[in-house]
C-alpha cells in the first residue's frame, strides 16, 4: 500500500505545482474572488454528474464480464473491484486501471489475461465516445465541420485497425521494432504480445458487441461535460452546453494521449484556454472552473478508488495493493 500512496502523492504534487502555476499566471486575487461569488450547489451537482459517469461505466464492466463468462464475481465485490481501479486513474492513458485484473485475479483467481483485454475494450470505446462527443460538439461553432470531419476519419481508422487483423500485425511489426535505440528493443519484445491482444480484443469489439457499450461511453462521458456546464453557471456563465461537452472531451482526449500522469498541465491548460477562447469565459472564472471540474471529475474519482480499496482490503486482509504475480500465477484457471 505504502508504494501505491507515494505514486499517488507524487502526482498529486506534481498537480499542485500545475495548479499553482495556472493561478499565478491567471492571477490569484481574480480567481479567489470568483470563488467568492460562486454557487456551491453547482459543484455539488458537479460531482453527482461525475459519479454517474462512474456508474455508467461500471454497467459497461459488467457487460465485459458476462460477455467472457466470469460470472462468479458478485455485484458488490465488483463494483468494489471497478472502483479501486480509480485509484489508478493519474497514470498515462489510464493504463494503471489494469489494476482491477489483478484485483480479480487475487480475488477471485480469474487469469489476468483473461480480463485485462476488458480494460484495452473500455479504452478504445472510450476514445470512439469522447472522438463522437467532438464531432457533434464541434458542429455548434463557425468552423467546427472541420473537426467532425478529422473525428469521424479518425473513429473509421481506428475500427479498421482493430477489425483488420493482417493490416493491424502488419502495422505493428513494421512500426514497432523500428523505432530508435531502446524503444525499437522493446518495441520488438512488446509486438507480438500487443498482436494476441488485438485478437482478444476483437472478440469484445464486433459490431454487435461494440455498440452498447459505446453509448454508454458517449453519456458517460458526456455527463462530465454537463458537470463543466453546470459548475460555469455556478460562476453565472451562460456557455452552451454543446460548448462545454466539446470542451471538456477536446481538453480529455489531449491529456489520454500525451503520455503524462492524468494528462496533468494538457488536460487543464486546454481547458482553460479554450473557455477563454471558444466560450469567452474571463480568466478568472475559467481558471476557477478548470479547478472545480478537475476536483469533480479527477480527484475525485481517486478518492473514491481508495476508499473502494480500503473496504476491499478489510474484507481481504490478504489482498495486496502491489499485486505482482508471476507469470505462471496469472495463468493458472480459476
């Protein structure tokens, strides 16, 4: 657990540090001003549009869960399981949420291989979710055909890699174990793992087995968007709602793709930047709002991720928080 804490305490330092920047910059008395005058109710609603974004994904887990036949977990010990995952939530492109397979697997003894081709699934619908929330977002502003259209060829391109098996081993082995110096000599230890996991992840991406769970992404992630919305009203700004959700999916698909702890300085300069520019929010007010909205939507979820953790640890005192089985640990069968 110690280790678990002091990864989490060095993002959370590192986001203070950007925090602290951000509101030098913007200016500390115009922020905490704004906070002054703000609404509190509305951050509030803030974090229950969050949570929401929470419980839609959990319905989206267990539908992965049914749809590879580990059945023998029980819905609170999975939501418990789904949530500790959050804990996690600060490491690049969310890849710690891998943390929820060895959860399973020291729970209920369930393969990690066997599972953790759930968490590359929840990743890519995930990115179709928040690519179609800027495609129809971008549609409300002069301009914004262009980016509907960048979003939609880039939704095709990435089903054609996934549903193209030759193309997509093709890809990988050309691209990978070229890459200079120590990247090209893991790129090459890493290809054909990442090739067995396309094919697992197929079978959780055909067509009919991807729509669902996509919609759920796109309300899921949309209701975030929502909560930008409502927290700037809090602050007595009147932004469009199809404003803030592209905002918000713009400023979170940046930071999953650049490969930083949480997207920690993209996710917030974005943010801030584009209320200012495509919604013409103050600084002050966009500044405050970037920080309430990370709090909702970030932090948040961390928190509840150890408290998960914490209730799954006392009911197994045997759980560790640093699972690392072998690998001849996480292929055994339940």
């Amino acid at each position: 657990m110690n280790k678990l804490i002091r990864r989490v305490l060095l993002v959370m330092i590192l986001a203070v540090g950007v925090y602290g920047a951000i509101f030098f910059y913007k200016g500390v008395d115009k922020i905490t001003h704004e906070f002054g005058h703000f609404a509190w109710w509305a951050f509030v609603a803030g974090l229950a549009l969050a949570f929401l974004n929470y419980l839609l994904r959990f319905f989206r887990w267990q539908y992965y869960l049914r749809l590879l036949k580990i059945r023998d977990v029980p819905w609170g010990e999975s939501f418990l399981t789904f949530f500790s995952g959050f804990v996690l939530t600060v490491t690049p492109g969310k890849v710690g949420e891998v943390f929820k397979s060895l959860i399973l697997f020291q729970l209920r003894g369930v393969p990690i291989q066997k599972s953790a081709p759930i968490v590359v699934a929840e990743r890519v619908t995930d990115l179709i979710g928040v690519i179609t929330m800027i495609t129809l977002g971008s549609l409300s502003f002069p301009g914004g055909a262009i980016w509907a259209s960048i979003g939609t060829g880039l939704v095709i391109v990435l089903l054609g890699f996934i549903a193209a098996p030759t193309l997509s081993e093709r890809l990988i082995n050309a691209i990978l174990p070229r890459l200079p110096g120590a990247l090209g000599r893991f790129g090459a230890r890493i290809a054909p793992k990442l090739v067995e996991a396309l094919e697992q992840l197929r079978e959780l991406t055909t067509p009919a087995r991807l729509v669902f769970p996509t919609l759920l992404s796109i309300v899921a992630w949309s209701s975030e968007g929502v909560a930008l919305w409502v927290i700037l009203r809090g602050f007595g700004e009147a932004a469009p709602m199809a404003i803030t959700v592209f905002l918000y999916a713009t400023a979170t698909l940046a930071g999953a793709l650049i490969p930083v702890p949480g997207g920690l300085g993209i996710t917030e300069g974005l943010l801030t930047g584009q209320m200012e520019t495509l919604a013409h929010v103050p600084e002050g007010i966009s500044a405050a709002a970037m920080l309430l909205c990370r709090l909702a939507t970030l932090w948040f979820a961390v928190g509840l991720g150890f408290v998960a953790l914490g209730i799954l640890r006392a009911k197994h005192p045997k759980l560790s928080a640093d699972p690392a089985p072998s690998p001849a640990e996480t292929e055994k069968t339940p």
